[in-house]
C-alpha cells in the first residue's frame, strides 16, 4: 500500500493481560506496537478484541500469543482509535464506544455485541470455536471455523454477486471464490442491524452442510453439442455432453434443509437438482459457477436426487438442516478474524463500514451516462460509424467500449493496437471526444508469453509460475505492469480501464505459487480472493499518478473487499440471456449492495446471446428489453454481447424506440443520480439496495428478492417473464404511500399490486414525500448538469435530500471545489425549501431557474404540468407549491 499514511495508534491500558503485540505494516507502512483492548485465553486460544470504530470491533482468535498482525488491505489503516470504556458486571467484561458494545462471557467463552442501547445484535455460538493446525501444499496454516446465533426471523443479505437466485441466505450454504459470474465477498448485513466482515484473504465458506449424499452416475451420455465460449486464449468452440447422477438420502426431522452442490471443476454449465421428481434449482449458462446452493422444505423419511451436469462435472452433494446460526469457516488462515459493524440501520452499517474501508473516490459524471459494449468491434472505423449513428439518431451515449482482441498480430494484451484496423488510436479517442463520448479499452491481466512485452515479464520473472497472470501481488511487477499500460495505452488518452477477468479467471491462484516478500513465495490459497484488489489498486494509483486531473474508472470482473477504494465498479460477467438468468441478477445486485460494494450492473440483454437470428426474433426482442429497463435502473447501464452487433437499431423500430425512451429517462434523471453516487462516495450508500436499507421493520418488504430501491425515492420492479401485460408489485409500508412514475396513480404500502406494464414501461413507483430532481434530455452527459431544473413533489409526508454538483471529471472535489443545495418539503404546509448552494467549482453556472411541481396523482412524472418557478443564485428560498385547484399557497 505503497504511499498510504502511517499507522496511529496509541497505547492504552489492556482490561486483562499486560501483552502488547507487534503490527507488521504493508510496504510503505512503519510496523508499531499496540496494547489490544481486551485480552483473555480460552483453552489454548488467544482472543484479542479491539475497537476500530466508534462502532466496530475486531475479533482475532489465536492459537500463538503474541503473533504479529498483518496489516489489513482489505481495512484502511486507522487516522485515530475511538475512546473505549471499559467495565466489568456479573462476571462479564464489556468494552463500549459510542455506539456499540462487545461483551466477554467467560460462562459460554463466548464474544456478543450490542448496539449503543444495549440491544443485542450478534452472538457466538458456544462451542462453535474451531482453530485447528493444517497444510497447504506444505506450507503451514490454520484451519478455523467460528459460529454465530442467527434467530429465526433474522434475514442475512451479501456475500457478493452469485447466480444461485438467494436474496436472503440464512441458512444458505456458498463458498466464497472468485471465478466468471460470481464476485465473493465476504461480508454480511444482518436485518437484525450489524454488518460482519469475515477478514479472510482466502476462500471461506458459510454453512457447509456436513451430511454427504451418495450419487451413483447412470449409464448412457447425451447427444453432444457444440457452443461458443470466451476462454481466457480467446474465442473457442467446444464439444459438451450431459451426465445424470441419482442419489437417495433420509431427513430424520422435516423442515426447512439447505444443499449444497459442487460439480467438481473449475466451472461447469449446468445447475440442475431434482428432489422426489420436482426442480429445486435449475440453471443454464455457457459458463457456471462451480458450486450452487438451494433450500428446500421437507417431510421426514427417503428422498430422491436427481443431477442433470456436464459430462466431465463430478458432483457432490451435501445437505443438512437448516439451523439457527450462520457458521463461517476458513481452511486456510492466520486464524479467526472478524470485524462487526453496529448499527442498528442499515444505513449504519454500511457508513461504519464505509468508514473502516477507506476514501472511495467518485467516478467520473459520464460513468452514469450509458456505456456501449459489444463483443466486439473489429477497427477504428467499426467504433466511429457507430458513435455517429448513435448521435443521428438521437439515442444518448457516453462511451464506446473495445473489447479484446484489438492487439492483433502482436499477440494477446500486448498493450498495442494492430495497425491495420486501428492506424491512429489516438486519433480515434480525439474523434470520440468531438462527439461528447469516450474510449473504454479492455485490458488484461495475463501478457501472451510469446509477445514482445511478454518475452520481458518472463525475463524478470512477473508471471504466477505455470500462468500467463501477471503476479500482482509483487509490487515491482504490478509497477512494471503499470508504467507500460499507462505509457503505451494511457498516453493514448484512453478513458476508461476494462480490466476483465482479474478474478484470475477462474479461481486460478489455488495450487499456484506467488510472491510474499523478497526472495519469498507462499501458496496462492493464502491470498486466493483478493487478486483483484491488487489489480485495481495498481491501475488506479498509476493511472491517478500519471493523469492526475483525470477521474480513475475501471471496469471488472470481480472485487475484494477495499476494492472501493480504487475507482473500480464491477458487472456479473458471462451471463446468459433467458428469463431465468435475468431474474438471478437482482438478488445477485443487491446483495453485492449490501456487501457494501455500490457500483455493480450486467451485460445488458445477456452476454451470451441467441446468435444470427437475435435481431429479428420477437421473443428475444422483448426479453431484451426487459433488460434493458432494469439496467436502466442500475448504477450503470451497459449493453454487451457475445458474437452480436448490439446497437438498438438492428432489432427493430419498436426496441429502437422504446431503447430511447429509456436512455432519455436516465439522462434526465441525472441530477438525481449523481447525488447518490455522491453518498455513496461520502458515506458508502449503495445506489441500489434490498429493501431491508428503507423498510427494515417490514417483515414482507424484507422478502422481496426482485424488487429494490434505486436511492431513497424510486422502487423498481422488474418484469421478469414473457407477454406480462400487468406484473404483481408488492410497496412497502410507508407513510403516504406510493405514486406510480408513469400515471400518477396513488397505492398504498404494505400491500400487492397489480400494476400495468406495458413492453414501454418497467413497474416503477414513487414513494410519497420524495423530491425528485429531473433535468433535461441530453445527448450525452457533458453539460447536463447545473442548469435549469425541475423538483418534482409527491406529498404524503414530509422529505428531504440534497444536489450534489462538481466539474464531474477532476479530483478537485477532494479539496473542496463542489456544491451542495439541501432540499425539504413541509408536507403540512405545501412548501419546499431550497437550502443555501455550499460550495462552488470552475464552471458552475450562477444562476438557473428552478420549477416546483407538486404531484397530485392525476399526472404522470414526464408530464407534471406548468408548476411555479424562481431563479436561484444561491441563497435560501422557499417554494409555495400550488394544491391540486390550481391555486397558490402562501407559506
């Protein structure tokens, strides 16, 4: 963490033991010593407890007294310590800071947590301690396990990004690698108000279910058939077969049971289990996942399995019943090592979170814009024809992504572009940027061996022995990476860094060796989770360093935890295109939200896609659609598509229009959305969020895996099915209800809907009491904010939120060059307040006029009507808003 301020941290009295312990500091880091807050042995363990926050504690579990602790990458390091109070009663010892409590029982031997008020977030689960003295591959290490009570209306939400369609995992079984289409991190928010960071660099697992199924494999294969795949050497077409396997296994008490399927493989293609005859998970993909996880309600006595998998996959499958606990655990580790966030809201959690990752910069105001992908262009002119046919025809557009491949006859990522199709790239970037659009580059992180960068990163020994991936984890490599990426391909004036499958691709540190320290190497497995940090952290520190008036934005394909810190949003990867497959993307979303990683969206239409007759095919149209809504309702939005020309217009009028409509939308809204990409900047707030974020003491609301919140004022429902004409919505409890966006309809919360949802229109509803800015339509994001605007109010209740303006390219933010404009609306009264501007910036515009509608459920949000307008400079002013005669009422 090279260039990262030094440790502070002060000595303070230990409650029990005298020891101090030794803080190995990352490079660039000074090691010092500190006395933990509190100390105590169990059996042989050591268990050091320390507060981070003002709401967080760290727990370490030890079976070496004394042992250095590594300094976290994944954890900022700390500017201050909170002041802890310290105490004893009923034999308990508690260490409280303003906002959370951590208590020893020495009864139990068992840790617990509370909020500020004393009410109980978390608990150990006694006897769940396990740290026991492995091996991998020779090398020392620590197997550990450590459980931790999870009541039965506990709702458990993150983890990442996985395809196994969960929401809430309770009780769920994953194991948290890294591998195309799931993105593992290993945090969790709990509905009953704690967040909790497994601090693991490796693969971790939660409730492995002990009970193994016997499965017996049956005679006979399936028809062979070939399919085009992306592998990490290009483009390949391959044969594949499938295979059934058939078990029987016994439940001696009926209930909920949770499954766990591994198929043996790096990847696989097909999730299919069949409990007694009837589909429990079922899923399609040219590229799987490992391991799929399911729950499942059942009867005492025998059961049937049935697995339908690749003909090469050699499935295993476990089960057991669900309990009231969540059991996380490690077979590669320094020992025990958690965090636990206090809440008790959401919100909470995820700012003290926040808080302990670090600075998370802003992206650039264009990454809001849409993003054009396609697999792939094949030159210079390819590119340009197509941003003019997008300006033509009025559909907006901010940046045109390259994927591989550009670098030709010089061979794989040999950051050059292959002269022949790509003669002055760039003059290409220039032409884009005359059009208001950018260039988003795909860069890898494996160099080709037999290219002429390559031939020296084998010289000086940068590549993960037996790989073609750079070994990031060596700094002076992850320099050498670096400087020629920003001298070959940044000096270009490239916007955008696409750094795909830094997972590596796929979980490929297991059994490699890489770098530990000079002259040291350690086994992969020890660090098997976190490469992609590493990759991020180079490019975005280089590219900062190089360009330093420029935005850092880096598109990936996977995240660890202070992966935030580094200008890095990642998407779901190789991804399918059917009904099914669209589905799993909104649990997938929203549980990397709340794992606290807020930038997140899809290949839009599925990457992987129905080939030639896509274009004209009715039913693909419409499907695509329907993704293309739901993206338009992400953090970004983006198209892409394996073998396919994406371009709206080449399937049709009406997908071309309703395409439009859609981007129009999102362009208007942007005011509105880059105040949330502000708080999330700020305070780490997900753009998107379960609804567990804004309705937590809504049982029903905590439920809803394919509905969401697109920031405080917009619900989102999805279609998610062919021919919907109407979909079923269910809103939330909320004080004055909700309006929908389209029509103006008022619904009340706490209740199910059903909504008309026309092939034009996405279930979209506004929750009462929001003010939602709207400014105007535009061909790309360049100049479309601080102008005029219109506030739109929807009454029921009283809201508040804010504007949020900078120059949307530069760091210059950071020292203060922004502005912010505190909006209320008094429900009682009818008025809006517009708060002083704070701040300012080069290029704000000094005045613009301002358009109060207040919405009365007679008119639709893209007609609000005349509404009652100031020029604001600057200074406070309140809006008297007209009531639904058509009269003005004074404040």
């Amino acid at each position: 963490m090279a260039g990262s301020p030094a440790w502070s941290l002060s000595r303070r009295a230990l409650l029990l033991s005298g020891g101090a312990s030794a803080l190995v500091a990352a490079p660039g880091l000074k090691a010092r010593t500190f006395a933990h807050d509190l100390t105590v042995r169990s059996g042989e363990l050591t268990i050091y407890v320390d507060a981070l926050s003002e709401r967080a504690f760290r727990v370490r579990v030890t079976p070496r007294p004394g042992d250095a602790v590594a300094a976290s990458e994944m954890l900022a390091p700390l500017a201050r310590r909170p002041a802890v109070r310290k105490s004893q009663a009923g034999g308990k010892l508690r260490l409280t800071v303003a906002h959370a409590r951590c208590e020893w029982d020495p009864a139990t031997a068992t840790l617990s947590f509370q909020d500020g008020d004393g009410r109980l977030l978390l608990a150990e689960t006694p006897g769940s301690r396990r740290v026991v003295p492995s091996d991998v591959r020779g090398a020392p290490t620590l197997a550990v396990t450590q459980g931790f009570v999870s009541p039965a209306d506990e709702r458990l939400y993150g983890t990442g990004c996985f395809q196994d369609g969960h929401l809430d995992i309770r009780g769920l079984p994953r194991r948290l690698t890294q591998v195309n289409t799931q993105i593992s991190q290993p945090f969790v928010l709990s509905s009953k108000g704690y967040g909790l960071l497994w601090h693991n660099e490796g693969m971790a697992e939660i409730n492995r279910p002990d009970r193994l199924i016997a499965l017996a494999r049956k005679a006979g294969t399936g028809a062979a058939r070939a399919a085009d795949v992306t592998t990490s050497t290009g483009n390949a077409r391959v044969e594949r077969r499938d295979a059934e396997f058939t078990g029987r296994f016994t439940v001696e008490q009926g209930g909920a049971h949770a499954f766990f399927l591994d198929l043996g493989r790096k990847m696989s293609s097909r999730h299919y289990v069949e409990i007694d005859g009837k589909p429990a998970t079922d899923l399609a993909n040219l590229w799987l996942p490992p391991t799929a996880s399911f729950l499942r309600d059942l009867t005492p006595g025998s059961h049937e399995v049935l697995i339908r998998a690749g003909d090469e996959d050699a499935p295993t499958l476990r089960f057991g019943p669900v309990e009231d606990r969540t059991t996380w655990t490690s077979p590669v580790s320094d020992g025990i090592d958690y965090v636990v966030i206090a809440g008790p809201s959401a919100e909470e959690v995820i700012a003290g979170y926040h808080a302990l990752i670090g600075p998370q910069p802003m992206l650039p105001l264009w990454a809001l814009g849409y993003i054009h992908c396609r697999e792939r262009f094949h030159s210079s002119d390819e590119i340009l024809a197509t941003a003019r046919e997008f300006r033509r025809r009025r559909l907006p557009c901010d940046m045109m992504v390259q994927d591989w491949q550009y670098w030709g006859k010089y061979g794989w990522n040999a950051m050059r572009f292959d002269e022949a199709h790509y003669p002055d790239p760039a003059g290409l970037v220039r032409d884009l940027h005359a059009m208001n659009m950018g260039l988003m580059l795909s860069v890898w992180s494996k160099i080709g061996k037999d290219t002429e960068l390559g031939k020296e990163v084998a010289a000086r020994n940068f590549y993960i022995p037996g790989t073609e991936w750079i070994d990031f984890f060596n700094p002076v490599a992850a320099r050498f990476y670096a400087d020629n990426q920003t001298q070959r391909l940044g000096a270009l004036g490239i916007d955008a860094w696409w750094q795909d499958a830094t997972e590596p691709e796929n979980d490929d540190l297991a059994g490699r060796t890489i770098y530990a320290a000079a002259g040291q190497t350690q086994p992969g497995e020890m660090r098997r989770n976190v490469y992609p940090l590493q990759v991020s952290r180079t490019v975005y520190e280089a590219q900062r360093a190089a360009f330093p008036d420029k935005r850092v934005m880096i598109l990936t394909r996977s995240a660890a935890p202070g992966q935030q810190r580094y200008g890095a949003a990642t998407w779901s990867g190789d991804i399918g295109n059917d009904w099914e497959t669209l589905k799993r993307q909104i649990p997938a979303g929203l549980n990397m939200a709340a794992a606290g990683q807020p930038w997140w969206t899809v290949d839009a239409g599925g990457f992987f896609r129905p080939g030639k007759g896509q274009y004209d095919d009715p039913a693909y149209r419409e499907r695509f659609l329907r993704w293309f809504q739901f993206s338009c309702f992400l953090p970004m939005t983006r198209v892409h598509g394996y073998m396919t020309d994406t371009e709206f217009w080449r399937y049709g009028e009406e997908v071309e229009r309703v395409a439009r409509q859609f981007l129009e939308l999102r362009y208007q809204l942007l005011p509105y959305h880059y105040a949330l990409a502000a708080d999330a900047s700020a305070k780490g707030m997900p753009l998107i969020r379960p609804l567990v974020f804004d309705f937590a003491d809504d049982p029903a609301a905590l439920d809803q895996a394919h509905s969401y919140m697109f920031g405080p004022a917009l619900h989102v429902a999805p279609v998610l099915a062919a021919d919907a004409q109407q979909w079923d919505v269910y809103l939330p409890r909320s004080e004055g209800g909700w309006y929908d966006f389209w029509t103006g309809v008022h619904r009340e919360g706490g209740r199910t809907h059903r909504v008309d949802a026309p092939i034009e229109r996405i279930p979209l509803h506004v929750r009462a009491g929001s003010i939602l800015p709207l400014g105007p339509v535009g061909q790309s994001t360049t100049g479309l904010l601080g102008g005029d605007l219109d506030l739109l109010v929807w009454p029921g209740r009283d809201g508040e939120t804010f504007l949020y303006e900078d120059d949307g390219i530069s760091y210059r933010y950071e020292q203060g060059a922004s502005a912010r404009i505190a909006l209320h609306w008094d429900d009682a009264r009818r008025q809006l307040s517009v708060g002083h501007r704070d701040g300012s910036f080069a290029g704000m515009r000094p005045r613009r006029r301002i358009t109060l509608h207040a919405m009365t459920g007679e008119r639709g949000t893209l007609d609000p009507g005349a509404g009652q307008t100031i020029d604001y400079s600057g200074a406070p002013m309140d809006i008297a808003a007209l009531n639904p005669w058509g009269e003005t009422r004074a404040p």
